[in-house]
C-alpha cells in the first residue's frame, strides 16, 4: 500500500459518508411522498405530514448538536464535518413543517395564522424558533463564515435557543401523551451539559451535594 492511498482513503470513507447521510436525510420525503401517491397516511394525512416533518426538524437539529459532543468522544474531526448538512436538513424539514401548517392545513389564510401565533403560545415558540433559524441557514456557507468572523459563532450559538423552543413547541403541543417530548427533552439535555467542560461539571456536583447533604445537627 503506498502513501498516497494511505492519504486519499479518509477523505474517500468521508464522501462517502456524506453521500450516506445525504440519502438517508431524504428518506423520511420519501415515504412522505410514497404515503401521499398511495393514500397511506391515514384517515388525516395533513396531520400525518405535520407531524412527521416537525419530527424530523427536531431530530436532526438534535443529530446537528450531537455534532460536537461526539468529536470529543471520539477524538476525531470528521464529526464536525457532516454538522452543516444536518442543520441544512433540519432547516429544510422546518419549513416544510410551516408550509404544511400555512398552506396546506390554513390554506395561506394569513389572519387565521396571526390570530394563531397570538392565541396558540405552542406555535408561538414554533415560529420563533424558525425565525431563528432562517439566518443559520443562510450563513452556513464557508464565504459567509469567512465574512463574519467571529461573529458567525456567536450567530450560530442561537442553535441551543432554537433547539429548546422545538422541544417546548412539541411539549406545549402535545395535551396526552408527554413521553415523546420528555425524550427530546431528556436528549438535549444530555448534549447541552456534554458541551459543559468537566472541571465546571465537577463544582456544579459538589454544589449539588452540598446543598442536599444532611448538616451534622440535623442528624439522627
């Protein structure tokens, strides 16, 4: 085996491994389209779209977040490297989710939306979080990262405001059954507090511990 192929090989498994994601961010469309030519989304099929491309907007901007908690376990950059397109997805679910809700099931009846947003604080949320994600979208290009500088970052922190409105969107959402969004809730959760570094993690637990343990007076 030569050097060069040494070399070209991470770089060939990467494509690849876009190539994968890629196809595998369209398949929830997919089945989508294949629901709605085969009349298979049940008894309300606007509904079953709204639901599944919300689904699909959460989850991949909790994947997109995953981003960087799973370069740090795994002590590689590639990661990193698939966290654009990700977003992109989540982004592009995202307003198939509001034209669904604006178009299809309001039929672009824009009072019956403003009425909506003022009376409904679950699709307040919802639409905050779009607003916010619309300049996300826009400056995830490598000239614009280049163009703001330092200000991209900061920009793009906006990501865990985003996250937590979808979850509270989907809480708020939801009358009955909690346990779908308490997982989403869980699950960012969990990446937020990867993103902590461990020296902080560490004083927060004995914060923690320090405000439940038992003073020796109060014992027995």
């Amino acid at each position: 085996m030569t050097r060069s192929s040494i070399d070209v090989t991470p770089d060939r498994l990467l494509r690849l491994g876009k190539l994968l994601v890629f196809a595998l961010c369209l398949v929830p469309l997919a089945l989508l389209l294949t629901g709605v030519v085969t009349d298979g989304l049940g008894a309300n099929p606007v509904e079953a779209i709204t639901h599944t491309t919300g689904d699909w907007t959460l989850r991949l901007l909790l994947a997109t977040l995953a981003m960087t908690p799973l370069k740090r376990l795994v002590g590689q950059p590639w990661p990193i490297r698939f966290r654009r397109m990700l977003g992109l997805f989540a982004f592009f679910y995202a307003c198939l989710h509001l034209l669904t809700y604006a178009w299809i099931d309001q039929g672009l009846d824009w009072q019956g939306v403003i009425e909506d947003l003022v009376k409904r604080p679950y699709i307040t949320v919802g639409f905050t979080a779009f607003v916010l994600l619309v300049p996300l979208a826009l400056t995830s290009t490598r000239a614009m990262m280049r163009r703001l500088g330092r200000r991209w970052q900061t920009l793009h922190r906006a990501i865990y405001a985003i996250a937590i409105l979808g979850v509270l969107h989907y809480l708020w959402l939801v009358k009955a059954d909690l346990r779908e969004p308490l997982i989403y809730a869980l699950v960012l959760a969990v990446l937020l507090l990867a993103r902590v570094p461990l020296g902080r993690l560490a004083t927060l637990g004995r914060w923690l511990a320090g405000l439940l343990a038992v003073p020796e007076r109060d014992r027995g």
